[in-house]
C-alpha cells in the first residue's frame, strides 16, 4: 500500500476548543496531528507524570487488560480502565482495575480521573478507605464491555464485571457486606461533580446471568442504556430518566458467542456493533434484532487432534470501531497489516496494510474531531488515521 505522510491541522479543533473553554471544560490545546495515512503508531504519553502528584508512592498496575475503554465526546478523549498502587494511600488493586485515566490524543497527555476509594482488589483483602464514607465507588474490578459514556449528561455507567476476589484474605466484614451488595447496583460517575452515584437498580434483579463479559452500550434515539450477557441470550433496557432497568424479549437468536467480544456504535443507523475474532453481528435495539455480518477472514479454530498446532491470533481479536467519516467498521489485529476495514454501505471487506507493528490486543475509540482511530490496551495507546482506498490510497 502506497502511504502518504500528511500534516493535518484540524480548524474544527480550535472551534471546539473555543466552546470548551467557555463552557468551563478545560481541554488541551488544539495541536496539529501529523500521521503517516493508513499506518499505527504508539502513541508517545509519559504516563509517570499522569499519577497523582499528591500520592508520593503511587505506581501504575495494569493488570491483564480485561477492561475496556470509553470515548468522552465532551473533551474528545479517551477514558482508559486501570490501576494506580499505593501502600501509603491503600491502594492494592491487582490485575483488577480501579482507575479511570484520561488520555488526550491531540497531544498524547494524560491524567487520573479517579481512584475508587477501595483496598484491596485480585488478591483480596478488600476494604473500604476513608473517602468511601462520604464518597461511596464502585470495587475495583474487570469492566469487560460492561462501561459506557452519555454525553447529554457527560457520565459514565458501570456494572457487574469481576470482582468476587475481594472478599478473600484479610477482606474487612464491612468490606465484604459492600461487595455482597454490588450485584444490585448500577454506578454513575459524573465527570462535572467528580463523584460516583450508586443506583440501587441492576439486571441482576430481573435475570441472574454471569458477572464476566457483559456489555453495556447507550442508545440515544431510546433515551437508555442497553444490556446483553455474554451469551447474547439477556437483553435489558435502562431508562435514563426512571434510572430502572427492565428486561426485554429478543426478536431472534445472536448468531455468535459474546464471551470476550467487545463493541461499538453506528450512529448513523443506530446499530450495537459487536466484534470477536472474524466474526461481527449488529443489534438493532429498536426492533431487538441481530443480524450476522460478513467475515473478514476465512480461519478456523486449530485441530484439536494436533497437539502442535496454534491458533490464528485474529480469533481472539476485540478491537472494532465505526469511523463514521468513512461510514465503515475498522477491526485491529495482532499486527497493524492485519487491520481490516467493513464498509457498510455495500457491506465488503477492505485489508488495510496498517505497517508491521505489533499491536495489543487491545479496546478501540474513534475521534470524529480528529479523525483518527484510538485504540488502547491499559496505558499502550495507539493511532491510526484510516482513508478507503477508493479515496486514492490503493490496496
């Protein structure tokens, strides 16, 4: 593929710096983006300057990465699960994650949002920390899918993942009542008060299903949040101004397993795109219907009868974002040339020669302002800016 190095200086950048600023919302100076087009790059963020200056011993824990990430359109920017340590501030989270960090791609900075006023995580010894008395968060844990922004009111939801670990070793009783009783909750962070609402309402009151690789997405033309299990077998609504969840009957069977899949949004239909290796579905939460999309790649599972064999590393892949300049759906791979694009329009699969770099298999955001594909595992960050070929770029 023929790749042209380009220097885009975005002017919508500096109009919605503007408003920010007069809004109150501070946001990073509008800088000039340049990237080679069709090809990742690490993002260069010194993450050390990120952590809190006021936790002297503080040190990131990123864990195994079963944690996704939100985009906040307010800020354009990217909000990455995590973990921040501290034995003098009580931190311990694990390989859980119990922090919300802020990624700035206009200029690769960075910063904590919050640290859930916790101890304990993975290895147990779960404890409640001074600040949870007038400042209730939500445990440490894995997320998985089940994390979403809304921009009406600048939020983030939160609910169910892992976190049954806690309650081990030296875990406190009081600790261990709290955990028991975050199966029946809902969390709201508000990034203008800074603080967490408990919403004593969760599908676990209407239908157990496993904690692990749940989803969660916001619907905007239905006013709610929208839920499915890792089955695709459980589908529940959340109305945003009720603030109750409701189940709802599916109109056909999910074509694939959800366990480890993860998602994004097509705003210009109103489709849940949901991705898992080579196979992607969309959800239409208006008529509760999936529907099946074509592979990218034609692979198959190893034979189980040959010890030697490995599996393709596309099978586990997660990474999927609808860039909507381009109205297709980008999926990552364990390299930057495994990188394919869905067009929807006509419904076919374009390979993008994204370059040699190895890439995680990691969570994926796309920034209209910027036009650019952010994709994050923990605190590696990646970019990408995606033209068609039809644009020029060739094959």
């Amino acid at each position: 593929m023929i790749r042209f190095g380009i220097t885009c200086i975005l002017a919508a950048c500096a109009l919605v710096l503007a408003a920010r600023t007069a809004a109150g919302e501070s946001a990073a100076p509008a800088t000039p983006v340049e990237l080679a087009l069709n090809t990742w790059v690490k993002a260069a963020i010194d993450w050390k300057a990120a952590l809190p200056p006021e936790v002297k011993d503080a040190s990131w824990t990123t864990g195994d990465g079963y944690s996704d990430s939100v985009w906040r359109s307010k800020t354009g920017t990217v909000i990455v699960r995590t973990g921040v340590n501290s034995r003098s501030a009580g931190y311990s989270p694990g390989y859980y994650t119990n922090t919300s960090a802020e990624w700035d791609p206009r200029t690769d900075t960075a910063k904590v949002v919050d640290i859930a006023a916790w101890g304990g995580g993975s290895g147990g010894g779960g404890r409640l920390l001074e600040a949870y008395k007038d400042h209730p968060t939500p445990t440490p844990r894995h997320t998985y899918d089940g994390i979403c922004y809304v921009p009406e009111e600048d939020s983030l939801y939160m609910l169910l993942g892992a976190n049954w670990k806690i309650q081990f070793g030296n875990a406190t009783e009081e600790a261990k009542a709290e955990l028991a009783k975050d199966g029946g909750r809902t969390w709201k962070y508000s990034f203008e008060t800074k603080r967490w609402t408990c919403i004593e309402d969760n599908v676990w009151k209407l239908a157990k299903c496993s904690p692990y690789e749940n989803h969660m997405t916001h619907w905007a033309a239905g006013g709610k949040l929208i839920f499915l299990n890792d089955g695709g077998s459980l589908y529940a609504e959340f109305d945003l101004k009720e603030r109750k969840w409701a189940q709802a009957k599916l109109a056909n069977k999910c074509p694939m397993s959800l366990y480890n899949a993860r998602s994004t949004w097509d705003t210009k239909r109103s489709l849940w795109v949901l991705r898992l290796g080579p196979n992607l579905c969309t959800f239409d939460p208006a008529k509760r219907e999936f529907t099946a999309l074509p592979k990218p790649w034609d692979i198959a599972p190893p034979d189980k009868n040959d010890k030697t064999a490995k599996a393709d590393p596309r099978l586990a892949g997660k990474g999927v974002c609808y860039v909507s300049k381009h109205d297709a759906y980008l999926v990552a791979g364990p390299t930057g040339d495994d990188t394919m694009v869905y067009r929807a329009a006509d419904g076919s699969w374009e390979s993008v020669k994204g370059g040699a770099i190895a890439l995680p298999n990691g969570y994926c955001q796309y920034s209209p302002e910027l036009d650019l594909v952010l994709m994050n595992m923990q605190l590696d960050c990646f970019k990408l800016r995606y033209v068609p070929a039809a644009a020029g770029q060739g094959k």
